[in-house]
C-alpha cells in the first residue's frame, strides 16, 4: 500500500538520501557519473521552500520512503535549495504555470507507479490553486515518465555547472485539466 503525504522538515535526511540512491541509479545510461554527481552537489537536492509551502510531497510503502515529488506556485523552476540565490516570488496562476518539482523515485520502487501517483496529487493541487498549465525540467531519465504522463518538450537545452559539467535536460509542458 503506498501512503502519499505531505513532507515535513524531518524528512530532509531521508529525502536526501532518496535523491542520491536515485540519480546514481536511474541516471546510469543516461548520464555519466561525473555529470550525476554535479548534479548532485550543484542542483539535485531538497527545497525547502516546498516544504513550508505544504507542496512538496513523500510517498512511503511500509514506512519506508520510496518516493518524493511537488509543485510549486512560485518562480523557481527547478533545484535544491543549494540553487536559489534570491527571494522566490509567487507566481499568477491566471497567466503563469504552476512548476513540477523535484520528482524522484527509490531504484526498487521504479517503474511502480510511485511517480504517477505523486504527479496525480500534485496536478489536482495545482488545479485547485486555479493554475491552467504545468511546467518542468526534466533530466534525461524523468523524460519518459513525464511524456507518459502528457508532457511534451517544448525546449531542449544544456545545464552549465559550476564545475564546467553540461548536463542535457528538457523543458516540458502541458495542460494541468488533462487526467
């Protein structure tokens, strides 16, 4: 049975662990490992700005994390707190979409519908705030679950790391009202 719910400051050390198992993991095959370990020290990371928005989420089987995902009425597109650098303002969800932030999955619970179910909480949530469009980042190996889910690439570009690493990734949208 998988316990969807929203995450609280004290999860940090466990979602932080999550993240790391799964980029060193899901990312093989898609990027290398010097590229998933900057992204680990340069962007992959908790925002807590999510947690004290209430948006950010955990999914537990057996009380045990098996995954962590959100999204967010504000500015920041993508990354860890480590990333942000100013005040993240919020966003008009009349004009503006509402952003699909920091999905990630345990290596023994991928492929198990721990991301679908996330992402269907987070798109009500985002309706409900009267956002119109979603939008998001996607590293190479979230690609297909967020086509899977109706996403299209809208633009593909290089993330720059501080330690001159270029990571590939994808800009996706789509509608919030579809299912």
């Amino acid at each position: 049975m998988l316990r969807v719910r929203r995450a609280a400051r004290a999860d940090i050390p466990k979602i932080e662990q999550l993240i790391a198992r799964s980029a060193r993991a899901l990312s093989d095959g898609y990027y290398t490992p010097t590229q998933v370990e900057s992204l680990l020290r340069s962007v992959f990371g908790t925002d807590t700005q999510l947690i004290d928005d209430g948006t950010y989420l955990v999914a537990e089987r057996d009380g045990v994390l098996v995954g962590a995902g959100g999204w967010s009425r504000r500015r920041t597109l993508f990354g860890g707190d480590q990333v942000k650098e100013r005040e993240d303002p919020l966003l008009d969800p009349q004009v503006e979409p509402a952003r699909i932030r920091g999905f990630f999955v345990d290596p023994a619970a991928a492929r198990q519908g721990v991301g679908r179910r996330l992402f269907a909480e987070c798109r009500a949530a985002a309706a409900a705030a009267g956002f119109r469009t979603l939008t998001l980042v996607a590293t190479l190996p979230g690609e297909p679950l967020y086509q899977a889910l109706g996403f299209t690439v809208t633009e593909r570009f290089q993330l720059h790391l501080p330690d001159e690493v270029d990571i590939p990734v994808a800009r996706m949208s789509r509608d919030v009202r579809e299912p």
